[in-house]
C-alpha cells in the first residue's frame, strides 16, 4: 500500500514513459517525507501566512445574496498573492523541488495565473523556470505572459493542435522526460499520473480547510453546498477535500459548456460522461473520439480549455458523492459582468463559471462557491466580447 | 514461445547481420498509399523487422518529427484499422511490432485491440506509455493471443527494476539510448553503452536500441557496443516527409535503409 494515492476507484495510475518512472517513484518519496516534515511545514505556512495572505477570507456576499434569495459565500482565493488559488500548489511544489535539489522548474499555463504563481516562487527561491502555454491562450492572457516574464520566467509557446492547455501540458511532459534529471515539473492541477493528483489535492486542501472552519463560525452551521470550477479541478478538489466526509453539504463541480455539449464545442468531460480514457498520465474522464483520438476542447476561460479533469473527480462523480454540470461561455460572461457590478469584484472567467451556477435557483439556504481567481488577465478577452 | 515472439526471435537469428535492423514507420503518413510503399521499400532494403507506429493525437514520448508525422496521418484520415491493414501487408514480408499509446489499446478495449493486430498478422505490441506497473491487462491479453508484448527500459532506470521488467519482456527488450523523446541526436549520449550492458545482463530476450539512432555509424556502434537489434524512427521518417510525392519517398527511405543495414553487415 503507497502512502500516497495512485488510484481513485478505476481512475489515476502512471500512464507515463518508462524514462519519468524513477522521477515519480522519487517526487513520491520526497513529499511524502516533506508533508510530515515540521521543518517542511512551518516554512510552508509561514510563506502561505506572510508571502500569500493566507487564510484568505470568507466574505458573505451581499448583493449576490440578495439576488439569488440565499447566503453566497465567497472563499475568496482571488486575493491571493498572484491573483488565484495556483500560488497555494506551486509554493508547495518549489519549496519541494528546492529540498529535492532541482534547480530547474518547468510548468504548463492556460489561462497563465499557474504560471505567474509558479514564476513567482521560482524568484523566490531562485529556480530557473520555464513555462510552456500555447500559442492561443499567449495571446488572449497577455497580461500574464508580460508578468511571467518579468518575473524572469522563459516562456515557450508551444505552436501544436489547438495551441492550448492540452499541447502546453504536453510539451512539458516532454521536457521533462528529456531533462528529468535537473528539472521538477510543477505541474498546475490535480491531473497527471501519481503522485501529482493527490498532492496536488493535498496543497490545495488549505482552500477547504480554512473554508470549513470559517463557515462555521460565521455562518453557525456548514453550508448546503460547495460549488467550484473544474478544469483540471485543483481549486475544486482542495476545497471539497475538506467536505467529503460531511455527508450533508452537496459538492458541485462546474465544467466549461463552451459553445454547445458537442464534440470540440466544450470542456466537460465530466458532465457529458463519456469513455474514460488516458492523458497526460491518467486514467480519467476524457474527451475522445471513437479510436481513441484525444479530441480538441473549447471554452471562452482558457483555465477550463482542456479536454481531461482530474481522476479524483471522475471517482467523486461515479460514486456519487459530487455532480458535476456545465455552464456556457455566454453564461459566464454574462455572469462575470453582473458579479463585477454587484459585488466590485472582477471573477476570473473560470470562477464566473462556478458563480453562474451558483445564481440560479435552488433548494439551498448557504451556498459556498471557491473564488477561485480574479479577472484582471481576462479583460482583453471579455471587452472584445462586448 | 508464443507465436509472435517466435517471429520475432527468427528476426533477431538472421543472415549474418551483427544487428539486426528494426526500421520505424508511421502508419499513414505521409498518406495510407505511400504509407504502404514506404512498408515495402523497408522490406526490399534490408529490414529483419518493422516498427509500425499507429498515430495518436497526443504522443508524450515522440519528439517533434514523429509527433508531426502522427499529427499529419490523422489529418490525412489514417484510421487504425486502416494502419493495421497496411501492417498485415507489411506482415507478409518481415515480422511487424505495433507501436501504439495506452489509450488507442483502452478505447477499443484491451482484449479487442490485441485480438485485432493478431488478426493482422502482428507479432509484437509496444506501449511507450504503458509502464510495468500499468501493464498487466495488455500482457495477459498478449500472452492469450500470441503476441509479444515489449517493455522499454531508459537510462534512469534503476538496475532492480531492469531486472523485474527485463523478467516480463516477450520479443525483446526496447532500451531507449536517451534520456529524451524520439528524434535524432548529433551523437549517442555516453552512457548508451552501459544502458546495453545493463539491458543484456536484465534479460533472457534480445536487447534492441532505439531513439536517437540517425546514422548508419551510429547504428554501427550500437552493434559494437552489443545491440542484438537497432531501431531507426525519425530520421526515416523525416525523409519521407521531405520527400516530393510518393514515388520519391519510398525511394529515399529504401536508400536509407539500405544504407543502415550495410552497416551492420
């Protein structure tokens, strides 16, 4: 038995090249070293503490309140240091490769806010690092790209299949099969073979633990429901984490609808429950053809612009203890204009997805919904929408 | 021995060759037609075996030619059945090894997939992303079907776990001269004949060397340094997609591969 989770039910496993195996079967040791390591730790929460903000807080959300007829709670990760919940995993991970001596860092970036976040505790830790994001998400997140690079990150477009998310995470990959001797890949959500799901999870758990903790003592009670974006589902799984157990509080996933529940038209592989299949080192839900072909996805937030999820995600689904449904581009759009007004908040567009959801009516008195990120990298994108 | 890995093992005793030569082809590309002249130029320039690679949209070990190549077969409209019809023609000629991602196997289910390349006259399946811990399912179905499965083994990994994966190789033993993808390399890492040395004392099977093979001189130390077999992928590859039309491309391959096989007499 590993001490670290490799499968979640069917889903997970090691679907890599034998060259990454070693590195895996090491990156496992090593953190299962560092996560009982007090040294490991304090440093952890003293950078979460001082360098992020963390806890982020809980904000009851007033006029979102008043519109959906119950009490919306905000986990409010978009006031982190970097601007999302990606900062939480990609300190972990740097602080981890530092310990395991990699100097050399690489990550995968779709909407960008995992690579700024990673980009960042590289130049705290002084890692060189390299960020692979395709050619179409360079363009529609510049402002990412812009500070990724004064940050002193490399990044490397990657000009293959639809120029995103799905080919970024690719080319990583190959990166690090070649130099896997001198590199850690961060890698950015709760996907790819283990460990990096459970670990992944396991960093982002703060998101739930403090959300937990925080509802109860505003609120009195648990909510009915907690509800999160899924691309890869990190920000989704480290706050359902803390929820699993309570068999009360419904979990919602909420994936990219895209332009229509069709085939290249989406990012849903949870919701449209297809054949699972392997990417990226995992069995799990995935978007594919009859063959076998991994098909191309499309959502408007390049977070969600991704065709696999994460494997804990498609166990939570066929057990039944989360659902999982999808909200469209129009709909999220128009959900980041009216959330930026009401509240005076600016959503990133992948946490538009999980507050639309959340707006429409329900049998519920206390929703919380992660925030995942703010909007500011997506203004160019949505102002051309207009 | 199963059917396939007798097949093989015939490959691997051949005409007074030091090595034997394992020449890969993308399944499809340029386009199915050519895809086949290339098969058999293979065939007539010396190849004791072929690696027919069955395109997949996200190839994690391949590099930038045979990625491209994989990319443009599918945009042709290669199927995998077409490329397994194409393979059981190449089959009539010399033994024919599938190269195929885990999940082209899985999508189709595992006991249909291998069920269908024996049917086509396939003696022997490689899954680069299928690791020994993954693989389990496929070598049962390949053991009832009478294929040989063939595990990878790289430079990192350790000297125990050649043993256990050496153990469990059926056909040969496919060791990755780099730490890196597919594609061809300027000169052969230092370390390639070590990872021989390591590969042959892991295993009762022939040792074959691939990734990063370019050049017939390449090919040549490979064999000294005591290769049973050598694998050719990118850089036939690279020739027939620089190569002007059908007619051309088997002519420029089957140069190549008779160049590579004069090597290693």
């Amino acid at each position: 038995m590993s001490a670290v989770e490799h499968r979640f039910g069917p889903y997970g496993g090691q679907y890599v090249p034998e060259t990454l195996m070693p590195a895996l079967a090491e990156l496992e040791r090593a953190w299962v070293a560092a996560r009982d390591d007090p040294g490991f730790r304090s440093e952890l929460e003293g950078l979460r503490r001082d360098y992020v903000g963390r806890p982020s807080p809980l904000y009851l959300a007033r006029r979102l309140s008043e519109a959906a007829g119950r009490r919306l709670y905000l986990k409010r990760e978009d006031l982190n240091h970097t601007g999302s919940h990606k900062i939480n995993n990609a300190l972990g991970q740097a602080l981890l490769a530092r310990n395991m001596g990699k100097r050399r860092i690489i990550a995968e970036t779709g909407a960008g806010q995992h690579g700024v976040a990673t980009a960042s505790a590289c130049a705290l830790m002084d890692l060189e690092c390299v960020i692979y994001m395709g050619v179409e998400d360079v363009r529609r997140q510049r402002p990412n790209v812009q500070r990724m690079e004064l940050l002193g990150a490399t990044v490397s477009p990657v000009d293959a299949g639809a120029r995103t998310l799905k080919e970024a995470t690719s080319a990583a990959i190959r990166d690090w099969v070649a130099n896997v001797e001198s590199t850690h890949y961060i890698i950015g959500s709760a996907v790819g073979p283990a460990p990096y799901p459970a670990m992944v999870r396991d960093l982002q758990r703060v998101i739930g633990d403090e959300a937990r903790a925080q509802v109860l003592e505003q609120e009195g009670r648990l909510p009915d429901r907690v509800i999160a974006c899924v691309g890869g589902g990190s920000n989704a799984i480290g706050i359902f984490a803390a929820f699993i157990a309570d068999d009360g509080v419904e979990l919602i996933g909420v994936e990219a609808g895209g332009e229509a529940l069709e085939p290249g038209r989406h990012g849903a592989p949870l919701t449209v429950a297809g054949r699972p299949g392997v990417l990226h080192g995992a069995l799990s839900a995935v978007l594919q053809d009859e063959m076998g072909q991994i098909l191309e996805a499309h959502s408007i937030s390049a977070g969600l612009d991704y065709p696999g999820t994460g494997p804990e995600h498609a166990h939570l689904r066929d057990t039944g203890r989360a659902r999982y449904v999808a909200v469209s581009d129009a709909e999220a759009l128009e959900t980041f204009r009216r959330v930026t007004r009401l509240e005076g908040i600016i959503p990133a567009l992948e946490t538009a997805h999980a507050l639309h959801y959340a707006l429409q009516p329900a049998e519920a008195d206390v929703d919380l919904i992660c925030c995942s990120g703010r909007g500011d990298k997506d203004l160019a994108e949505v102002l051309a929408q207009a | 021995m199963t059917r396939g890995a007798e097949a093989i093992a015939a490959a691997f005793g051949g005409d007074g060759r030091r090595a034997a030569l394992m020449p890969y082809m993308m399944g499809g590309f340029p386009d199915l037609a050519t895809s086949r002249r290339i098969g058999e130029a293979y065939a007539d320039g010396g190849a004791d075996l072929v690696e027919l690679g069955i395109p997949f949209s996200d190839p994690l070990a391949d590099g930038p030619v045979i990625h491209a190549a994989g990319t443009a077969a599918l945009r042709a409209g290669a199927t995998t059945h077409e490329v397994l019809v194409l393979g059981s023609a190449v089959a009539e000629r010399v033994p024919v090894v599938a190269m195929v991602y885990a999940n082209l196997v899985m999508a189709r289910g595992v006991d249909r997939f291998v069920d269908d390349l024996a049917a086509h006259g396939v003696s022997g399946l490689i899954v680069p992303d299928l690791p020994m811990e993954e693989s389990d399912a496929v070598r049962e179905a390949c053991e009832a079907s009478g294929l040989a499965l063939v595990p990878l083994v790289a430079p990192t990994t350790p000297d125990e776990r050649m043993v256990r994966i050496g153990a469990r190789a059926r056909g040969f033993l496919y060791a990755v001269s780099v730490t890196g993808t597919t594609g061809e390399r300027v000169a052969l890492s230092d370390a390639f004949a070590a990872l021989v040395t390591r590969a042959k004392a892991a295993t009762a099977v022939p040792v074959a060397l691939g990734f990063g093979i370019g050049t017939p001189d390449q090919a040549r130390e490979a064999a000294d340094a005591g290769a049973d077999g050598v694998i050719v992928g990118s850089r036939l590859v690279r020739a027939a997609a620089e190569a002007d039309g059908s007619d051309a491309a088997a002519a420029a391959v089957h140069a190549l591969v008779t160049a590579f096989a004069d090597a290693l007499r």
